[in-house]
C-alpha cells in the first residue's frame, strides 16, 4: 500500500509537470495552428535563468524570483519569436515548422555553450527539499508544489478561454480571422498574448522542472517537450480538460510501469498508450472500432411485409 501511495503520488506530480508543457503547447497549436518546436527551447532558457536567480537568492525568496523571473523570461522569448518569425508565417505551415525547429536545436546548443553540458544542481529550499507521510509512505513535498501550479494553470486557462474577451477574440479569430478583424478587433495582438502565455507556462515548466529533478541541463527540454506532445495527441487540441486528463494517465503510466515492469519501460507504455488512442479514436470518414463492432454484432432489422399492390 505504502509503495502505491507513493507511485501514484509521484506520478501525479510528473503528470503536473507533462501538464504544464502540454498546455503551452495546446493553446499555441490548438487556437492558432502553429506547431511550435521550439517549445522545449524556452523551457529549457527560463530553467537556467531561474537557476541562476535561485543561486543569486537562495533560500524560499530565492524559488518565489526563479519562479518570476523564469516565467516572464519564457514569456519575453515567445513574445519575441512570435513578433519577429511566426506573425510572418501565418498559413504557412512548412515555414513555421523550419523556423522552430531551427530554434529548438540553436537556442540549445547556445545554452550548451554558454552553460556546459553538465547538469547544474537546481538550489531547492529546505520547505521543499524533504518528505511528509501520506498514508504510511513517505511523498517529496515538491511533488505538491507541482499538483498545485497544474492545477492553478488548469483553471485559469479555462476561464481565460471561456469568460473573458480575449479567449472570445482568439477563438473567433481562429475560425475567420478576417471577418474578425473587419469589425475593428486586433487579432494580431490577441494572437501575441496566446503565444506569449504559451510561452510563460513553458518557463513556469522550466522551473517547476528543475524542482522536481533536482538539476537543469540543456536538452531536458527537448526530451520534455516530446512527452508534451504525446499528451496534447491524446489529449486533442481543443480541450484544456482533456490535455489535463491524458497528462494524468502519461504520468501514473509511465511511473507504474517504470516500477511494476521494469525501469525504462515506462517510456515504452506511453508509446503504447498513444497508439491505442490513435487507433481506437475515430477519423474523419471512417467510424471508430466500437462503434464498427455495435453495428456487425446488431442483429439485423426486421423485413415490412409489402401489401399487394402497396409500397413499403
């Protein structure tokens, strides 16, 4: 009992951390039709300026200004690389994967450069660095930090979504955009906020990562950013609660088959869990395989009698 607690525990707090990359990614692609690779990149920028900020601290002020200020800095990056690449690319999509794919293997390779390729030592004050007893068994209290931001983020996305103007804007700007800027409304500049907001949780990512394992290093947020997109498939495009959901079962798959199975098969269950999605979620055009199965297995209508002379 004490080993599940804290399997599932622990696997929630990776499911917060999958979370808060997929939500990025989501809203990014999910409103405005932008892949963006360099997703990963910004994380992996505002993970060593919070760790430098932390350093600089120390202490639980030092994790409240790397919390700030790795946030704001993936904020200004997105910003920035919307401003000046992606708001030429519109409809472009070919384009718009080449610059960030581009972006995700320069900006890391600079941070390489300039930081080593060794991991740094993450500085985590002494609220967060020990445990607390959860049902017999003994949870890292970081593991809360990150359930709580998950499920701060959760909410305020929704209701930025759903009741204020500026979800309105960007969701109708997505479905026609020049209708929508005929009646006066700058989608452009709605277009930004979503990009840089993108941006900010992939920063917040970046630093609730380095809590969570402990160190930094300059590719974490390329390997991160894959389990993003595996959670924003399974999750869709178009739901934040459902991002949120598939996180949730990434997470507790990968921790339960890393222990049950054997260490490094959970990477291999969440590449078997996406291809179950895939195959049993239905395509446009084609019914899915339940739905195939109902109408095989249904015993067939019975045949009307036809009236002599009459028509059925």
């Amino acid at each position: 009992m004490n080993t599940l607690v804290l399997l599932t525990l622990t696997g929630l707090g990776l499911a917060a951390l999958y979370f808060l990359i997929a939500s990025g990614l989501a809203l990014i692609f999910g409103l405005m039709d932008v892949l963006n690779f360099a997703h990963g990149a910004f994380l992996t920028v505002a993970s060593y300026a919070a760790w430098r900020t932390a350093e600089a601290v120390g202490g639980g002020p030092g994790l409240l200004a790397a919390l700030l200020i790795g946030t704001l800095t993936g904020l200004a990056l997105a910003a920035v690389t919307e401003l000046l690449l992606i708001r030429r690319l519109y409809g472009r999509p070919k384009e718009q994967i080449l610059v960030t794919v581009g972006l995700s293997l320069a900006i890391p390779a600079l941070v390489q450069s300039y930081a080593g390729a060794d991991s740094r030592t993450f500085p985590v004050p002494d609220a967060l660095s020990g445990t607390v007893g959860v049902l017999g068994a003994q949870v890292p209290v970081n593991r809360f930090l990150l359930i709580g931001a998950a499920l701060a983020v959760l909410v305020g996305v929704h209701l930025l979504l759903t009741r204020t103007r500026y979800g309105l804007v960007v969701r109708a700007g997505v479905e026609d955009r020049a209708m929508v800027s005929a009646l006066g409304v700058d989608v452009t500049r709605a277009f930004t906020l979503v990009f840089a907001l993108g941006g900010a949780l992939a920063g917040l990512a970046g630093v609730l990562g380095g809590v969570y394992f402990g160190s930094v290093s300059p590719h974490r947020g390329t390997g991160l950013l894959i389990f993003g997109f595996v959670v924003v498939i399974i999750g869709g495009l178009h739901s934040i609660t459902g991002v949120a959901w598939a996180a949730l079962a990434v997470g507790l798959v990968q921790q339960y088959a890393n222990y049950y199975i054997s260490g490094g098969f959970g990477d291999i269950a969440v590449v078997i869990l996406l291809a179950l999605v895939i195959l049993a979620r239905p395509t446009p055009g084609r019914e899915g395989p339940l739905a195939a199965l109902r109408r095989v297995t249904r015993p067939p209508a019975p045949r009307r009698a036809i009236p002599p002379g009459g028509t059925a």
